[in-house]
C-alpha cells in the first residue's frame, strides 16, 4: 500500500524470483532484523528474508567514535564538494564492512591516490582506442602471445570479480581491480606496447591485435567499476561508446571469457616475466649508477643455465619484453659480476650498452637506423610506419 513499487513482489520461496536482503548496521542484530524474524515466524512460520547483510560503525582515522563534542565527524557532503562522490564510493567499497571502518583525511588521501591510478589507466586506454575500428579487429588465434596471455589474465580477473560481486565482497573487487590495472596492465603490458602501438606502421598486425585486446579489455573494466565509480565510468563510457546513447549502467558484465584460457601459455610467460624481473633489476642499477639514462641505451646479455627455461625463450623478442635496444641470450652459467635475483635461480644478466644510432622517432639504438635514404634518421620500421601514414594524408 505504502510502496507501490514493490507490489507484486514474489520471494523464491513462494515459487517467484525475488530474493529479499535486509542490510542495516550490526546493533540490528538484536533490533529490527531480531523483532522482524520473531514476527515473520509466529505469523508465516519462516524469515522475513533470504539474506541478511550487516555491516560495522564508522569511526574516525584514530578509531574513536565520531562525536560533534570531539570535533572528528566527517559529513559526506563535505567529502563529496571536496573529493567527488566517486571517491566516497570507492572508499566504502574499499572497506571491509564486516568490521568498523575508519574515515578521515589521511585514508581519503590514500583512497584519491587509489582512484587517480584508475583513472589514469581508463583514461591512457580511451585515448588509445581514439582511432581503434572495429573492423580491423584481430582474432584471437592470430594475435601474438603477449595478447593472448592479457586475455588469459582478464579471464581470471572476470572470475574473481563476478564471485566477488556475487558475495557482496566489494573490497576484493576494489583491491583486485587496483593490483590488475596497476600492475599487470600499466606497469607490464602497456609499458611493453607503447612502442607497437605508437612506432607500428598502421598495417601491423601486432598493432591491430594490441588494440584489439585493450578494448576487450576496456569494455571488461568499465563495467566491473561501473557500480563503484558510478559517475566516472559513465562519462567514459561516453567516451569510449560516443555513438551509443545507452548509459553503461544499463549494459550487463561482460562474459564468455573461457575462450581466453591457456594454462600453457600463461605458464610460459610467467617464466618469461621472471627473466624480465632479473633484466630489470639489472638495468636499474646500471640507471642509479648513471651508466645508462634510458633502457633503450642498453643490450643485455642474459646467462641463462637451464635448457628448459632457455627453450622458453626461444621465439620471444626480449628487447620487446625488456624495452630495451636489443639482447642476447646466452647459455650456461653467467660470470661473478652478473646481476642475479635469488629468487630466479640461473639466470644472470649483464648489461652492455646497445651498439648503433638513436632512431629519431622510436628512440631506440639500432645499427640498422638511415639503412631507408627518404628517412635517414629513423629505423626501417619507423620508415615504413611513416611512409604508410603519408599516404594516408596524416601529419607525423
């Protein structure tokens, strides 16, 4: 009568589809939630409802409840003129309800550190897709295993994040999602594609199956954050959708990612991330030594003992992977000086610096730079991208 909108509610336990949640703070458990299961069974013979979710109190950064005497509330409107609701939304997703949460200056600034990074990411990715056309989308069997091990990656995100949703667990998807597109996507696969996607010609299939992925793995990512960043994932799904009126909280999380499994290859190149960890570290020594500026100024030469690790290695490009000019991989053990990481038993590395002359436009150090008389101070490759974009009547 009172709630016209609920009429015609029917619970699973009548034969309908509905499932009733009553979700207030844990005093509750011995007020409304008790005084309502004590009605409901004398008069039903069952509970009022199907899930009950309880959360903590919310205290300020210190632990002590908030009180107007001691001068530590914080208003919410005061965040959101301050912050943006998005921010406070993310900090309550963040938090681990079960127990009191605690607010404040300092874990505010911590939580706008945490949506900076996401934003930054969500927004490297639209600005990539710019150009990105659906039709010369790459099929997953022709993409290079870079894209393919990603994709493997976001199938196990998709897993962990729709479980975790499932379970109102929405600290797990803040913390997953951060340490994905944190980590594995900024700090890995971007850093090492930045040079396909910006330095490829337009025609190259690494480029295309490089685009290809970051939207699959953009139209994935909008949609997992969409019912925490409520307002930021709209407008960049605008963005990204500029032809689709639709807002993305009417889309349905994305779905059908077993296609992307492959336990082999994601084995393969979590071996191959671990040599990357030791040519890594190896180069910033050589950086905080003031012997090289840039990775590209390097070559490595990688020692590496064990022939089943050195069959791994043999048809991934590692000055790809490392972002470096070039590389050599050697077998056996490497000599007293070289760079070893304990925890990645024999491999080695020394860095040499890269032999040749600067490409003007990749920046890497390449013997084969002026081999192309019309672009003299760029590689070949960065020759034949600039003659394509020529010809497609783009300024470069």
């Amino acid at each position: 009568m009172h709630f016209p909108g609920l009429a015609g509610i029917k619970r699973k336990v009548d034969g309908g589809a509905d499932t009733v949640m009553y979700l207030e703070g844990s005093d509750q458990h011995r007020g409304w939630f008790h005084s309502s299961l004590l009605e409901s069974c004398g008069t039903r013979g069952r509970a009022p409802y199907d899930i009950v979710l309880t959360h903590g109190f919310t205290q300020d950064e210190h632990g002590r409840k908030m009180s107007k005497s001691l001068g530590n509330t914080i208003e919410p409107q005061a965040v959101i003129k301050e912050s943006g609701a998005d921010i406070l939304r993310l900090w309550v997703a963040a938090c681990d309800y079960t127990d009191d949460q605690r607010i404040g200056p300092e874990i505010l600034k911590n939580t706008v550190e945490t949506y900076r990074k996401l934003r930054n990411t969500v927004r490297w990715m639209l600005g990539t897709l710019h150009h990105f056309r659906p039709v010369d989308a790459v099929e997953l069997k022709d993409m290079p295993e870079l894209e393919r091990y990603m994709l493997h990656a976001l199938a196990d995100q998709a897993k962990i994040v729709r479980q975790a949703y499932t379970e109102f667990d929405y600290k797990t998807v803040v913390a997953t999602l951060s340490a994905f597109m944190n980590s594995e996507l900024s700090a890995f696969y971007f850093d090492i594609r930045k040079d396909t996607l910006y330095c490829d010609p337009p025609s190259s299939v690494a480029r295309k199956a490089a685009l290809t992925a970051i939207d699959i793995l953009c139209d994935a990512i909008l949609k997992w954050l969409a019912p925490i960043l409520s307002f930021t994932c709209d407008e960049a799904w605008g963005m990204y959708k500029p032809n689709d009126k639709a807002s993305v909280h009417l889309t349905l999380f994305p779905d059908g990612f077993g296609r992307f499994r492959d336990e082999p290859l994601a084995a393969k190149w979590e071996t191959i991330r671990d040599v990357r960890r030791v040519v890594t570290g190896a180069l910033e020594l050589e950086r905080a030594a003031k012997r090289i500026g840039s990775s590209l100024e390097a070559s490595p030469v990688i020692y590496v003992a064990d022939r089943n690790m050195l069959a791994t290695l043999f048809d991934v490009d590692l000055a790809e992977v490392c972002i470096t000019s070039g590389y050599e991989v050697q077998e056996g053990e490497a000599p007293a000086g070289a760079f070893r990481l304990d925890n990645v038993p024999g491999v080695g590395v020394v860095v040499e610096k890269a032999q040749g002359i600067k490409c003007a436009r990749s920046w890497k150090i390449l013997p084969t730079v002026g081999e192309d008389r019309e672009y003299p101070d760029v590689s070949p490759r960065d020759a034949r991208a600039l003659r394509e974009w020529k010809a497609l009547g783009v300024s470069v």
